[in-house]
C-alpha cells in the first residue's frame, strides 16, 4: 500500500504514536487495565464510551475510580458498568457535569468533587499530580491515572455525523480537542481554524467555555490553539516553536514539523505538568460595573519552553545565577512572571527547597497591582502571596507562611531593612523590566538591602565611638567598613535573579546576559538567556506591527521680525527656542489638534475599528504642552459636535494661564480612574505628558499621535502602546509630528530580534575618568579620605559641610566654564559607571567606593555653570506670518532581518560648552525660516475656504447626508457629486482656483480627500 497522505493518515499518525494502536480493533466498553507498551502512554479510548450528555467519557473514568477509589464507589452502588443502576448513576454524572461546567476541567482535575449518594457523602479525585521525590505512594497513585485519547468522536447529540477527528482525555475528562488538516490534500491549519468556527459551536456541551481546556488546529507545518469557542468570535492563537527568530516551525528532519506537539508538550508527564501549573480559569471583576469576567489560560509555547528552561537551570545550578529573559512586548510577561514565581518556590534539588523566598519586583508602581493580581491567580494556595507595602507587613507574610513577595524597588529597601534573618536564607529575585534597572535602581538597591538585612552589612554604618587608639586603627576600621559597602553592591551569592525586558540596555545585558566565546578581536559579548523576538510576536499575531502604518507629518512656518532694529543673539540657543516657539504656538496647537481629532473620528470611529471600542493616545512633549492639547482638543470636539472626549495624563500640579491645574481638576474624576474611564464611553482620546507612555497595557489603543522627540528604548516603548492584539483588532496607526522615519526605524532595529552586548564594559575607564578628576585640582587625596570617614562615622552634617564647601570653591574659582562642565560631567560618569561595575565586578576596589561617596556628596554642591541667555528677549521681537501642515504619505518601515549589536556604556562626562556664535536676528529667522518654511501653492491659499466653507457646505448637501446614514456604499459617488455642486458655487469667483480643481487631477484627489475628513453634518454625531 502507497503512503496515507490524506487527512485520515495524519490521524492515524497521531493516534498510533499516543496509543501504539490505530483503534480499528476498539471494543466499546472494554477498558484496557494499561497503555499499549508501543505507544507514549496513552490509552486507545473508544468514540462510543463518550457520553454525549454528560461530555465524558465514562468508561475510563470509572476505570480510573475503581482503581483508585474502590471503597468510596462502592458506597454509591453499582454505578460504574453499562447497564447498571442508571438513575444512581445519572446522578453522580450530572453532578461531575455539573462541577465542571461551574468551575472548568482544570480545576475538577485539580480538586476532585463532592458527591452526597445514599451510602453517605464522600470526595472523589479525579487526577493524582505527578510524584514527589521519594514518595512511593505518590508514584503508584499517579501511575493509575488515565490519560486516553479518542478518534472521529462523535460530540453531538442532534447531529450524530458531526465529529471531532482527535479528543484527549485524562481519567475520562475532557483536555482538549483536534482538528487535523493536510497540506498534502490542499487543506491547511485556516481550514481547521474555519471548521471549529463554522461547525464547533458553544451550544454543544463539549465547546462550552471550561469543558475543554484547549482546542488546537492542525496541519504538518503549523499548531494554533484557542481556550474558549465563540463561533465567528474564536480567537486562535499561534503554538508555534518559531523559526529564524519568526512565526512558524523549523524544518524536522526525523518526522513532520508539528510532531512536537505530540511527541512533546503532550506526552503524559508534560500534559500533567501543564495542568498542574500552567493552565488555569481566573476571574477578573469589572471595578464600576463589579461583573465578573471568566478566562481560560493556556500557555503559548514559548512561554512554556522558557520557564521550564530556567526552572531546569535553577535545578541544577541552585541560587547564584543570573538569567536575562528578552521577551517582546505582547509576549505573556506578566503571566510568564506569575507561573516562575509560584514554581521557584516549591523547586527542591535533594529533597531541600532550593529557595527560601521568591520576591517579585517591579520598577513601575503602574504594574504593581497587575503582577501581583496574576501571581495570585496562579497559586493554588494563595496565602502564599503577600504584597508588600511595609516592613510590617512584610513581617506578618513571613510569619504566615507567605513565601512570595511582590512589592516595588522603591520600597524595596526600607522594607527590607526590617527583617532579621539567618544567613543561609536564599532567594530567587524576579526583576520586571529589567531594562529600567541597568543602572542599578533595581538589582543595586535590592543586593544592598538584602545583604544588609541577611548577611550583616549595611548600606549605612550605625556608629557610636569605635574607641579606637591610633590613626592606623582608624584606618583600618574605615577600610574595613567600606569593604561591607563595596560587598553590599554587588550581585548576591545566595540569590539568582531572573530579569524580563523587551528592551535591554547594555548594562542589562552585561549585568544579567549570558558570556559568549571572545570573538575575533577577544571581546567578551553577552546574550539573553532565552529570547522571543518582536519579530516572532508580529508574526504570529501577539502583537501589532505599529511601524506598518506610519505616517509622518511636516510642520512648515515662516516667522517674520516685527521690530525695526536688529539685534544679535546665540544663534544655537535662538533656534531651539524659536523651535519651541513654532511648535507650542497657539495656531500651530489648534490646528495639530484638529487634524488629530478629525483623522481619529473619520478614519477610526467611523469605520468602527476594534469593533468600534478604539481609543487613540496623544503623546506630547511636557505638562504644558498636554494641558495645551486638552483645551485645544476639547474644543475642537465641542465645536464639531463630536460623540467622544479626551482625557488628560501628568504628574502633580501645574500651572497653566495663571491657574494652577491638575488631572482630576481637567477630567473630572479622580487620577485613580483613568486606566478605567478611558475604556468607558464618551472618553476616546488620552492625552499624555510620560505617563502612560511606558507600562501601560491597553489593546483597545489603537492610533497614537506623536508630538514629542522620540529615540532608542523611549521611541520603542511609546510606540509600542498601541501594539497590544486583541480579537478584533486587525491594524493600528501612528501619525507622528515631530520625528524623522528613519530616527524611528533605527530605534526598533536594536529590538526587532536578539539584542547581544558587542564587548563588556571596560574597567580602567574608571582609572582614566579618576585621573581627569584629579588633575582637574578640585580636591585632594586628603580630603576624600577625612571626608569618607567622617560620613562612614556618622559625623554631624557641620563636619562635612565644610570639606564640601571648600572643593566648591575651588571649583568656581580655579575653573572657567568649560572647566566646570568637563569636572562635573565627569564626576556624574564616575559615580554612573561605578555603580554599575560594582555590581558583577568580582573583585573589590575600595579606592573606587571611596571616591563614589565623595563624589555623590560633592555633586550637589556643585553649582551649573553660570551661562548668560544670549537669546534673550528673541520671542518678544518675532511673529509666526503662516503655518502649514502637510501628512506625508503613509508608509511601512522595514527593518533589517538580523540581531543588533549594542555598544556597552561610556565613561564619557562633560566636555565644555558648544562654541558661541553670534547672529543678526534677521540671519538668524532666514536661515530658519529656509530650513522649515515651505513654498506656499495655490492648494495652501484655498486651504482655508476648504476648511471653513466648502466642507461644511459638503456636509450639508442632503444626498451626501442621505447617502452617509442609509447607504453608506454610495457615499464615495454622494461625496464627488456634493463636491462638484459646491466647487461651482463657492468658488465661481476665484477663476484660478477652480481652473486648478477642474484640470488638475492631483489637486482635485487633495481638495476631495480633504473634504471627506473634514465633512461632518450639522447633526453632529448623526454625520
């Protein structure tokens, strides 16, 4: 017989594989006492021991419970044959249905049931968790359960002919379902996604949300997955492994490429290690309306692989490692974070738990709650968790037996500093974001405080009078001291630390990275531990790719001088406050404004993206200017008679036209209510001054509109608000003021896949930054050493004062202004560089700590260098004459196909003021206005009719109106006909113009799309 290449082939594949049989020999009824030795441990079950009523198979389970639970089944009678006792029997199976259909597979697997019969009540497990180290009875028990399988399961009981191709059970309880499809016979993975949309409907029981844990569509070259079945609505996600840092799957050379499917991740011990720790039903409460929302948990595949990979690593290496995790966003971190933290607990090597506590901490109070929220939704026993706001706290979570901590970096320390414990205690720190840490705000501060609580140092000697008899004690007892803050710094030895970042900066990687071999010039390069790619997560459809649809926009303005003399001034200073000038000036605000919000009514509203929930994000640049934007887009709203509202995002309280101003005072509501109000009708647009533009996890953003300089991490993470996917979200957008596209496109290259460290951080730039320091004169060797033991002794503060305040005044006298730049940049780049090499450095220098207390000290003393403002007073002598604003056509940034190599931090410091030079104010506003004005067209002169005159009188012309509202397919030829009829009104007095309109095809498509995003009816939002 020639190769099944068919559809039915590939069941058999599968079948025979999980089985070791084809099961065309199944007797219905008969339950086999063990698996086939030829198959990977699954029982062969039978399509018709399903019970279509009840959605199990109750062959094995009753299997499965008179091999387990004997005693207690024979309190409910003879339940467990076909034809026994059928309503006794009826009942103990609805009751079964009925728990799962409340509380989901997943969960009964994991609790069992209660039963109340007439011999009394008794509980029932439906699944025995894979065995501890050493326990007999724990292994005999989990070998007794039932892991079967079932082919062409006929599900229905109205339409018998309708049939699953694979159905997997475990103890009779349904896991998951298959749909299968061959490439070779036309039919691929789409098609299997359409079959479960078309004809897997939720009205049958076994589709019904919780009854299956997870269906997957399958061909031979790709795996998708979706945990709840909602028709049209289903949403399948990618279970692929990737290839080449993409979507898909690698070339297998020993079988199909989808094998791992079966081979692997559902072989018995890799399922039950799914459902034990991985898959899960969480509920999520809706704060205004208090409804509770169900979602069912699968994980991807490449949040498996990687915690499976570390929890193995920190298995076998215990604590002491370090671990860097380059997950993009849109990659699951939060739930990747929350299934690691609840495993690292409990991993034991030689029956002793490898970690003692586990301490979740996150750098952004904005994800604090969220990460908090999911790693309990995880843990099957909650009270392990403990979020802690205090060292009171902290205190009582220890004593409850709490083993995980989540709490942020900023309260880290103090919290910390509380507790008194042995030194053998050992943790595993989990740092989100890393990337926010590569200075050393998270790792620094949570070594120091935990070497300081834990293992006796401190970040801050406690000192009464050593008593000490001569200077050489003295010394030795201040090198003595420094040596515990130099330990302090650095990595623990008792701690492993595993850091997730979509963006890792060079001091990420080289702090938490792998070593790589020396390349060819011998430097040391460090990786990610394991890495899913932004490139993957586009792919597969995790995330959206925000650079596809970029559209940059160009700001043109000729300024005039409106005085009669002409002055000199700072030519560089002068032109970034004319900058300024032009783009906070009130007209230039007002009409980006209007363009944003008329772009976001028609272009996001109107064609109802996101199943018409969008929300678009206006990201400006400062307080001012966020505030500016709200009352200009309020507006505007207002004016047009828009069915939406924006809301405002800054920190604290500032002062806008004399009046001071904060969020809750422009929105109405409480700061605490914007993460939720913007997702609530009337409220569409939110307006940002930096909150909001990292850390914020909102699929239904949709568009930005960017008017702030973006570059490197900040440009990704900003754009990146409006990657997040959810079921209806096909695309997203961004209109950007204010960046160059090719600016945008370097950034996201350093991220698109695997970021690599070029070579590590060069120690002796501290030795050269020393030495400029010191020939600079500011200070003396004698004075750093009086200084550092005064501070380590707990001097009063008159006691250094007076060190400090002479090297300040050498510093403003003996040094010009250049002088003072180059000196204080320098210090700051000593003090940078030295807290991060003092981290994973294994050796110690206490002359470098020595002088990073000085300096730290010294610093704030330091004044900036006085610098006249030579372009004071410009603003006053000028005037914007036009302004225009041209969107430039929509464009797909490619990036190049390859990882990015990163530089490791500079010791560089300050290297003097840019040089002077003075220009005549007319030079200064000619060669300005040469750079940013622009030749002004005839299209630029009508611009302004069109606005004011011609598309409102579009909007108005009762069969486009007609047209818009009941046959929205005729609007286009509505919009050209209305157009034409107005054109020959309102412009019969300007013969050029409508020459212009008539004979030039270009310019006519410009007035025509101008006129379609500007044309709303008086109505208002019936237009």
């Amino acid at each position: 017989m020639p190769t099944d290449t068919s559809e039915k082939g590939l069941e058999t594949l599968i079948f025979r594989h999980m089985t070791g049989d084809d099961g065309s020999s199944l007797v219905p009824g008969a339950a086999a006492e063990r698996p086939s030795a030829y198959g990977a441990g699954y029982y062969a079950g039978s399509p018709k021991d399903y019970d279509r009523g009840y959605a199990i198979d109750t062959v094995q389970l009753f299997a499965f419970l008179r091999a387990t639970q004997a005693e207690e089944l024979e309190t409910l009678g003879d339940i467990g044959g076909a034809g026994t006792d059928d309503i006794r029997r009826h009942k103990f199976l609805a009751r079964l249905s009925s728990e799962i259909g409340k509380r989901g597979v997943i969960d009964v697997l994991r609790k069992g049931f209660d039963f109340a019969g007439e011999g009394g009540s008794s509980h029932f497990e439906l699944y025995y968790e894979r065995p501890t180290e050493g326990n007999t009875k724990t292994i005999e028990l989990y070998a007794r359960n039932r892991f079967s399988v079932s082919r062409q399961l006929a599900y229905s009981k109205d339409e018998t002919r309708r049939a699953l191709d694979l159905c997997l059970f475990i103890n009779g309880l349904p896991l998951a379902t298959f749909e299968l499809k061959n490439s070779l016979t036309k039919q691929t993975v789409a098609d299997a996604i359409e079959q479960y949309k078309r004809d897997r409907l939720p009205a049958e029981k076994l589709f019904a949300f919780g009854r299956c844990a997870v269906h997957f569509a399958v061909d031979d070259s790709e795996v998708y997955m979706c945990t709840e079945l909602k028709g049209r609505d289903s949403w399948f996600l990618p279970f692929n492994k990737g290839y080449r840092d993409g979507a898909g799957n690698p070339p297998n050379p020993y079988g199909l490429k989808t094998d791992y499917l079966w081979k692997e991740i559902l072989a018995p011990e890799s399922l039950s290690n799914i459902v034990e720790h991985y898959a899960q039903i969480v509920e999520e409460k809706d704060r205004k309306t208090k409804v509770k929302k169900r979602r069912q948990i699968w994980p991807r595949f490449h949040q498996l692989e990687t915690v499976i990979a570390l929890l193995n690593s920190a298995k076998e290496s215990g604590a002491g490692r370090r671990y860097l995790i380059q997950h993009s966003a849109g990659s699951g971190k939060s739930n990747s974070i929350a299934w690691l933290a609840h495993q690292l607990i409990g991993l034991k090597r030689d029956g002793k738990n490898i970690f003692d506590s586990v301490i979740v901490a996150v750098d952004r109070r904005v994800l604090d709650g969220q990460l908090h929220g999911d790693i309990r939704n995880f843990m099957q026993v909650s009270s392990t968790v403990g979020h802690a706001d205090s060292a009171e706290e902290l205190r009582e979570y220890i004593e409850a037996g709490k083993k995980i901590i989540v709490s942020t970096v900023q309260k880290f320390p103090v919290i910390m500093k509380a507790v008194d414990a042995d030194r053998e205690r050992r943790f595993a720190i989990v740092i989100d974001e890393a990337h926010s840490s590569q200075g050393g705000r998270v790792s620094g501060a949570m070594s120091a405080a935990l070497s300081g609580a834990f293992s006796g140092a401190s970040s801050r000697v406690e000192f009464e009078d050593p008593d000490l008899d001569s200077d050489e004690d003295a010394e030795d007892w201040v090198n003595g001291e420094l040596e515990k803050r130099v330990n302090a710094h650095k990595l623990l030895k008792n701690a492993s630390y595993f850091a997730f970042t979509a963006t890792p900066k060079a001091k990420t990687l080289e702090m938490f990275g792998e070593s790589l071999p020396p390349d060819a010039g011998g430097n040391v390069r460090h990786k990610p531990f394991r890495t899913y790619t932004m490139k993957q997560a586009i792919e597969e459809g995790f995330i959206l790719d925000v650079l596809k649809s970029y559209t940059p926009v160009s700001s043109y303005y000729r300024l005039v001088k409106k005085i009669e003399e002409d002055p000199e001034y700072d030519e560089r200073k002068a032109n970034k406050k004319l900058r300024r000038y032009v783009e906070g000036h009130e007209k230039a605000v007002e009409r980006k404004a209007e363009i944003m919000v008329d772009h976001f009514f028609w272009q996001v509203l109107r064609p109802a993206k996101i199943g018409g929930e969008a929300r678009a994000m206006i990201v400006c640049n400062g307080i001012e200017r966020a505030i500016q934007y709200y009352f200009a887009v309020a507006g505007y709203i207002e004016e047009r008679k828009y069915p939406f509202k924006a809301i405002v995002a800054f920190s604290g309280e500032h002062e806008y036209k004399g009046k001071k101003e904060t969020e809750a005072s422009l929105n109405g509501f409480p700061s605490s209510a914007i993460k939720d109000r913007i997702k609530e009708d009337p409220y569409r647009i939110l307006i940002c001054a930096d909150k909001f533009q990292t850390g914020y996890d909102e699929p239904l953003l949709h568009t930005m509109y960017v008017d702030k300089t973006l570059a490197g991490i900040k440009a990704v993470q900003t754009l990146s608000r409006i990657n997040r996917a959810h079921p209806k979200k096909t695309d997203c957008f961004v209109l950007d003021f204010a960046n160059e596209s090719a600016a945008i496109a370097f950034a996201f290259q350093d991220y698109y896949k695997t970021t690599i460290l070029s070579e590590e951080t060069d120690p002796n730039k501290l030795h050269d930054v020393k030495a400029s320091l010191e020939n600079a004169g500011v200070y003396s060797s004698e004075q750093v050493d009086e200084l550092v033991g005064l501070f380590l002794a707990d001097a009063p503060r008159d006691r250094l004062d007076p060190i400090l305040d002479s090297c300040r005044a050498v510093y403003r006298e003996r040094l010009d202004e250049d002088g003072q730049v180059e000196f204080k940049g320098n210090a700051k780049a000593f003090c940078r560089i030295y807290g991060f090499l003092s981290s994973i450095l294994s050796y110690s220098n206490i002359q470098w700590e020595k002088l990073s207390i000085f300096l730290n000290l010294l610093i704030p003393k330091l004044p900036a260098p006085k610098e006249e403002d030579l372009a004071k007073g410009i603003l006053e002598a000028i005037d914007m004459d036009s302004y225009r604003i041209e969107k430039k056509k929509s464009m797909s940034l490619a990036l190049e196909d390859e990882d990015a190599a990163i530089d490791p931090t500079t010791a560089d410091g300050g290297h003097g003021k840019p040089g002077l030079v003075l220009e005549r104010l007319s030079s200064i506003l000619a060669e300005f206005n040469r750079r940013y004005a622009a030749e002004f067209t005839d299209a630029d002169r009508i611009a302004k009719r069109i606005k004011d005159e011609i598309a409102p009188a579009v909007a108005s012309d009762p069969d486009y109106r007609n047209a818009v509202e009941n046959t929205p397919q005729n609007a286009d030829l509505a919009l050209n006909a209305a157009l034409d009829r107005v054109m020959r009104v309102f412009l019969k007095d300007d013969i050029k113009a409508y020459k212009l309109y008539n004979e030039d095809e270009s310019f006519r498509r410009i007035v025509r799309d101008l006129v379609q995003e500007l044309a709303v009816a008086p109505t208002g939002p019936a237009a």
